[in-house]
C-alpha cells in the first residue's frame, strides 16, 4: 500500500493502522492518538448524514456521485506549497515561526522543537542524525507516559517539564538581574523553555559542541526516565509500573504508598519530592518503600489536616529534592529532615486538636481521602480479602452530596415537619454543634434515601450499602452525642496510627 500522507513519528503508526487501514483494538497512547480518533468519527459523522440524515436523503447514485465530486475537490483543488527544509536547525526555526500564529504549544513542545534545531547548530563532527532521532524517539515515550499519568494537556506537560528542572537545577537558582530588573525564582521557573535556551546557548557561543552533545543526550535521557517514575507514582496499577523492581510482593508493597500519594490531590511539592526519591532509589526498595510513605504522610499532614497553602515549605521541599537526586542526601539524612519538617510545622501531639476543632469537616478538603483510608483499614481487619467493594475511582468522581453522609442529618425538620427522633435528642444549639462533626460523616451509597429520616429508619438504608464504615454503624441501637463523640475518638485514634511516625 503506498500513504500519500505521512504524520510525525508519534502519529504515523497509529494514523495508517486506526484511520487508514480500519483495524480494531490498536491502543491509543498518547492524547493526539485521541484526536485522530475524533477526526475519523466526524469525518464519518459528516458522510452518514449526507447519506441519510439530511433533509433529502441521497439516494446510492446521488450518494456515488457526491463522494466522487469530494475525491475530485481533494486530489484536484487542494493546493500545497512545498518547500525543502536543507537542515535541522532550519526545521526549528520555521516550526516556531509558524507555530506562533497555531495553536498554543506546551513548554515541553517548545524544549523538543529547540533541542532539534540546536541539534543542526552543532552539527560539525557530531551525530546530528542520532541525535535528532534520539529526541524524537524519547520524545514518544515521554508522551505516553504522561498520557498514562493522566497529564495531557499542555499545562499538564508544562507541569512536568517544571518538575524536572527543579529536580536538576533548583539548588543552583538564584534572583537575577536582567536590564535593572529582579528576577526571582518562580519567575524563572515559569518560562522553563527559555531556562534551557539560555543554559545550552553558553556552550554554543564557546564552541563547545561535543560538551554540549552530551549535555543534550544527558537532559534527554533524564526527561525520558523521570516521565516513567511519574506514571509510576499516578499510575502504579499500570501493567508495566516498577520495571525496574523484580520481587512481585515488593512491587505490591510499593504500590500502596504511590496509589496513596495519587489519591492525594497531590501538591506539586510533594510530587517533586517523590519523583526525585524514587528517581534516586530504584534499586534500593526497602529504603524506596519507607522514604513513598513519608512522603505522603507529609502531603496529608501539612497540606490537608494543618491545611497549609501549597506555598508552604516550597523552597525548602524543592532544595531538598534537588539535593537528593544529586547525591547530596543519603537515607538517613532524608528521613532526618522530613521528620524535622514533620515536627516543627505539623506536630504529631497535635493532630487531635486539629481535628476537632474544625468547624466544618464537610467542607474539609480532605474529607473523602480520610474516610477512604478508613474504609480501607476496616475492611483489612474485618473482611476476609481486606478490600472494598467500591474502589477510590469510584468515589472520586462524585460530588460531596452523593458520597457523604451526615449521619445526624443537616436539617431536623422534615417536609411534614420536625422530625421527632432528632428533636428529642437534640436541642438547636446541639444539633449545630454536631452536625458537622468529624465523627458524624460518613461514606455513603444510601444517604438519597436516608435523608433526615431518623437513626432507627436510617439503619434500613445502611443495611444495603457499598461502604463498610457506613454498614458498621449498624453496630449502634442509637445516635446521640455520646455516639458521635464515641466515633469521633475511634477515628482520630486511627489518624494518629496512620498518619504518626
């Protein structure tokens, strides 16, 4: 078969199998694969409903007749200039030329279009060919596996490209000065691509090409790895998650700390810290194992029960990811100053009193990860499989209203009236007081049933739900202050097990 059309190399395999050729299952694997996909559906869309759909169907020989005039206006009336590129330097340039008038490229789009075209500028007595081939094929797999981490979009790609740079270069930043103007870090951090133009064009100007040969292979090659330990840690269920670790019951292990981490709404300090632990201890699992842990154990700690902004601790988290992935930190010096971090901003003899002094636990950000992690700790002690009916993909993609459950429910007063189960046991000021409770919510399948019904009838409901915790509480005759207080303790006793040193 001979392609008038040929895509780029992360489009063109995809492109003659799923569109050209028709075949069924071929994976899509990176967000253009989906693109192509949605092109193929309209195109068809448009063709169906010239067929049949439109107001004057078109009968077969209409129908022949039309899609003979569209071949004619397609291989006869487009018009293309062709223009012969002689190099790859001169590639980049006209693809960013061009660009600027398209679609918004994504910083790391901007990175693989200059490494190419610098890739041209230092062609003398290096291996242009390779290398440029080495960007494209890196390239590939990088996107695949952001398009696995669930990171497509260009933001997404711009985060990443972010991460990588502080994990290599952030211990050398510092504010500048450029035409009298201060420059700070996050500024700098904010245009990565022009970071690395600047940090490549010093080699070009001093003709040091075969410096700079390496330094593009080595910058490529750590792309390329850390976008593989980042689809590890978002994604750890993935087929082909932890390559680099033999011993299945290790790799089982591992993927709790990362599945936990991902469930997180994962700050990017705390993702910069993980990639750069697990980048720097890949064949040390039981450190590796033990270092995840405390990662995420500071994520929860600082950034949902101290609620801390995500500002908070950002030189210093970034400093010592630089640090570890360079070397400069060993095991232990890691553990020593995370743990430091732990005790001076959110001390552990103080996670009772912040989770009871919240007024509001329904508006917590981190209301349905803790009952998650608390159905999970159930069920692993009371169920014989130790794991839920409802996975975290199911909980996550509902709003608050269709997943948790106040027990004692917001409002006492019913449709037809107060509801008397709730008012002989609570006064205005104590239904106020409680309603919000930590140890009043709950994970839910039955809560649009249940509603302000009372304890006695709400039971029918929870008989029949999904979630463990919310079938436990089957286990009380009433609910009252004394039960909601009674729960309350059980579930900071399990916070400070689970989130302690």
């Amino acid at each position: 078969m001979i392609y008038k059309l040929e895509l780029d190399e992360d489009n063109n395999s995809y492109f003659r199998e799923a569109v050209i050729e028709a075949k069924d299952g071929v994976e899509k694997k990176i967000e253009s694969h989906k693109r192509l996909e949605a092109a193929k559906k309209q195109f068809k869309s448009y063709l169906d409903i010239k067929r049949k759909e439109s107001v004057s169907p078109l009968n077969d020989e209409d129908y022949f007749k039309f899609l003979n005039n569209l071949l004619n206006k397609i291989s006869q009336s487009l018009v293309f200039t062709l223009y012969e590129v002689e190099d790859d330097a001169e590639v980049g340039v006209i693809f960013e030329v061009m660009n600027d008038r398209g679609k918004p490229l994504s910083e790391l789009e901007k990175v693989k279009n200059y490494l190419i075209y610098l890739a041209g500028r230092i062609s003398n007595d290096q291996d242009t060919e390779g290398l440029v081939k080495n960007i494209n094929e890196s390239w590939k797999i990088i996107l695949e596996n952001l398009s696995i981490a669930g990171m497509s979009k260009n933001s997404d790609e711009d985060r990443f490209l972010r991460l990588h740079y502080i994990i290599n270069y952030y211990s050398d930043m510092k504010t500048i000065v450029k035409d009298g103007k201060k420059i700070g870090i996050n500024s700098q951090l904010a245009d990565i691509h022009k970071q690395l133009k600047e940090y490549f064009r010093t080699y070009e100007r001093n003709e040091a090409y075969g410096k700079c040969y390496d330094e593009m292979q080595e910058y490529i090659y750590s792309l390329k790895s850390m976008s593989a330990r980042l689809r590890d840690i978002l994604k750890p269920d993935y087929y082909h998650a932890f390559p680099n670790i033999e011993n299945e019951k290790t790799r089982q292990d591992l993927s709790v700390p990362f599945s936990q981490i991902g469930r997180l709404e994962v700050q990017s300090n705390i993702l910069v810290l993980a990639v750069s632990i697990y980048e720097t201890f890949i064949k040390q699992p039981d450190e590796l194992l033990t270092l995840m842990k405390l990662c995420e154990i500071l994520a929860f700690r600082i950034y949902y029960i101290w609620g801390y902004m995500a500002s908070k601790l950002q030189t210093r988290i970034y400093k010592l990811s630089c640090d570890i992935y360079r070397g400069k930190k060993n095991y232990s010096q890691i553990k020593s100053e995370i743990n430091t971090i732990l005790e001076q901003e959110a001390p552990e003899n103080e996670i009772e009193l912040k989770l009871t002094s919240n007024d509001d636990f329904y508006e917590w950000k981190g209301i349905k990860y803790f009952l998650y992690e608390y159905e999970l700790y159930k069920c692993q002690k009371k169920i014989v499989d130790g794991k839920p009916e409802l996975t975290w993909e199911h909980l996550k993609n509902q709003i608050k209203k269709e997943s948790i459950e106040h027990i004692l429910p917001q409002t006492i007063i019913g449709s037809g009236g107060e509801v008397k189960y709730w008012t002989k046991r609570f006064n205005a000021v104590e239904h106020s007081k409680n309603v919000r409770r930590l140890g009043n919510l709950t994970l839910s399948t039955t809560h649009l049933g249940a509603s302000n019904k009372g304890f006695d009838e709400k039971k029918e409901y929870y008989k029949k739900s999904q979630w463990f915790i919310e079938r436990e509480l089957l286990n009380n005759d009433e609910w009252t202050i004394n039960e909601i207080d009674q729960r309350e303790k059980e579930l900071i006793n399990f916070a400070i097990n689970r989130w302690s040193l």
